[in-house]
C-alpha cells in the first residue's frame, strides 16, 4: 500500500492545514507488540466506537502493516471529522500518544476505491 503523505501543519505543528472527511491517526499500535489474530478487529471497533460520539464514521481501516500504527479514517462529514481529530490529536492511546492528519478526499479514494460508495455509518 501506498504511503499517504503527512498535511502541513499549521502554527508551528498544533493543528492541521486543510481539514476534510478523510484522516490517518497514527501510533494506534505497535505491529511488533499485537498479538492474536484480531487485534486490528478490536482498534477498528474503539475507534468507531470513539468516532460515534462524533456523528459517525463511514470507512475505518487499520494498516497492520504501518511501522508507525497508522489507522484510516473517513467520516461522514468533514465537521465530524473535525470533531473527531480534534478528541484524539495529543491524546494517549496504548501509551503513545496519537497524531491526526487529513488526507486529501481523491489521495483516501485511490487508497481505498470501496470507500467511495461507502455511505452506512459503521457499527461495531
């Protein structure tokens, strides 16, 4: 898979550049440290679980490959999206602390083609 190239931050790196409905949380997980066969299962779960308090979230996947814990997101709107960074930019998950950054809508659509159509709010 493709790298998704990181958005300039803004402000000397406290908030990104160009907000859309398309972002990558990165240090989800440490692939060296997960065990069990559904680890990706359950950060895909808490992270649409965390998306639902937001307005939801339409495409969720979670790149087991990502040396830096990358998990791809897109919300139904860019204001969910914004509320979503927003709760877990800075924040401690799996005791590293999670960045966010948008990805261009076409970059996330090359990256993903189902995302596209996608258009159900996910559920666990």
């Amino acid at each position: 898979m493709a790298q998704v190239g990181q958005t300039e931050m803004v402000g000397g790196g406290n908030a990104p550049a160009i907000a859309t409905p398309c972002f990558v949380l990165s240090n989800m997980f440490n692939s060296g440290n997960e065990s069990g066969k559904d680890w990706d299962k359950e950060i895909r779960d808490d992270v649409i679980d965390e998306c639902s308090r937001f307005g939801g979230v339409h495409h969720v996947y979670v790149d087991r490959a990502s040396p830096t814990g990358n998990v791809y997101v897109k919300c139904p709107s860019i204001a969910s999206a914004v509320n979503v960074v927003n709760s877990l930019h800075g924040r401690y998950f799996s005791g590293q602390v999670v960045t966010a950054n948008y990805v261009p809508v076409s970059n996330y659509h090359q990256l993903f083609p189902e995302s596209i159509s996608a258009t159900v709010t996910l559920t666990r």
